[in-house]
C-alpha cells in the first residue's frame, strides 16, 4: 500500500525525502536514540531467534520441511565460509557467523518494502517519524561492527598474550633488529597498526551504511514519481537490491571472520 506523499510530509519532494529520512528519536545530539532502529533491529532478532526455536523443535532428517532446508543450505554455505576463513577453530565462530549473515540481510530486506507503508500505518496511529531500515542509520552498522572490534581484542589476547598483543602495536609493521632503531620505529608502529585495526570495523560498518542508505534513497526518489510510473523503476530496482541486501550481508558476515581469524593467529603466525 502506498500513499501520496503530500499527505505525509508535506508539498515538495524536498520535505518527502527529509521527512522519510528522519528517525524517531528523543534526546539531542551524543545522546539522540533512535526508538525506530532500535526496535525493528530488536524485532527482527526476536523473530529470527523464534524463527529457529520453532525449525530446531521440529527437526525432521526423513521429511525435512522447505524452512528446514532452506537454513540447512544457509548452514552449509556459512559453516564453508567459516572453515576457508578462519584459521584455527572456535566454536563461537560458526554460530556467530551465522546470526551475523541472517541478522544483516533481515535489516536490509526491510528496504524492499514499499516506503510509505510502514510510515503510513505509524502516521495513522500519531507517530510523524519512522525510518523502517535498521542498517540505513549509521548506529547500527557501527554498533555491529564496534561489537567485531572488541571481539578481535579478544582473540588477540586470547592467541597472543597481552604482552604478545601489545608487541603487535610497538614492533609491527616496521620490525627491526637493531635496538635503538626498534625504539625509534614504536610511535610509527603504533600510529600504523592502531590506525590499521581501527580501519577494520569503522570500514565495515560504512561500507554497509553507505549501500544501505544509498538503495533506500533511490526507492524513496522512485516513491516521488507518479504511481502509475513508480511500478517499472521500482520492480526493477527491488529485484536488484536483493543481490545489494544479500551481498552485504555477507560481505559483513565474511570480514567478520576474516578479521577474527587473523586476531586468532598466534605471533608466529603469517599476516
């Protein structure tokens, strides 16, 4: 369902397109949270963690049903990912590889509703605000991707030490055997490598946005044109943005495991 959008947000696109990219929110500035992103991310987890309470409670390996088969396809490919990836083992990896890939593309399938429904049905119940697509604000990626950050700290420690850990930042990537030229390279290695491991999540969390954002703004410019014009751009633009959504999702899901299992090499290991 769709509605015109002078009765949402105003006469002019100009006010269409600011009011379709603003959140729910209270607070200002540092401390804004956004209610909306906040709460379909968290609905969207709930859903996918019953999803897999009812399909683990009715297992059936005789008579497997389309749901059970279609997360057995999504197991395999994630469980392969994880073993070309990761170097080593864990057991938290593959499940959370898993949760990663299938949290990631349920957020960013939510772009392929149409734009006015949802802020349609919220404006009906007085709610002027809602931005439907989690990972198209900023926080979110971000959040996931400083929640891969603490856990590749955890993983270096975990492999290397806190003293190995530590050596990583004085000695690498400029290593040198003679002493003096050892202490005069440490504000240059930790200047890099800190920028270095600091470029990992914040490159994760703006590559997801960045298409996020992007493939939200083109449905809300196709939104604008007259309906009986919107259904040949849009169609066309939805099923491109499935390979968009589910791309990300695993590019996400793969630089996960990639960066956990360079954390899990010891410091003998290669980079």
């Amino acid at each position: 369902m769709e509605s015109s959008h002078e009765t949402i947000a105003g006469p002019g696109p100009v006010e269409y397109i600011q009011h379709h990219l603003h959140n729910l929110s209270i607070g200002e500035g540092f401390w804004t949270f956004h209610i909306d992103t906040f709460l379909f991310a968290f609905v969207i987890a709930v859903f996918i963690g019953l999803m897999a309470k009812v399909v683990g409670s009715n297992l059936d390996p005789d008579n497997p049903t389309g749901m059970q088969n279609l997360l057995e396809v999504i197991l395999e490919f994630v469980g392969q990912q994880v073993k070309d990836a990761f170097s080593g083992y864990h057991p938290m990896i593959g499940p959370l590889a898993l949760t990663i890939f299938i949290w990631v593309f349920m957020m960013n399938a939510m772009d392929l509703l149409p734009v006015d429904l949802l802020p349609w049905v919220a404006g009906e119940m007085g709610i002027h605000y809602l931005k439907v697509v989690p990972t198209a604000n900023l926080d979110t990626p971000l959040s996931l991707a400083g929640s891969v950050f603490i856990l590749m700290i955890f993983f270096n420690i975990k492999a290397k030490g806190g003293l190995g850990y530590l050596n990583m930042f004085l000695f690498h990537p400029f290593p040198a055997t003679n002493p003096v030229v050892k202490i005069i390279l440490i504000p240059f290695n930790v200047m890099m490598t800190t920028i270095e491991e600091l470029s990992k999540p914040i490159s994760m969390g703006l590559r997801l946005f960045g298409n996020m954002f992007a493939g939200e703004l083109i449905f809300i410019l196709i939104a604008l044109l007259p309906w009986w014009v919107q259904f040949v751009p849009g169609g066309l633009w939805a099923i491109f943005h499935i390979l968009i959504i589910t791309l990300q999702a695993f590019i996400f899901m793969l630089l996960t495991v990639v960066y956990l299992g360079i954390a899990n090499q010891t410091l003998g290991d290669d980079h």
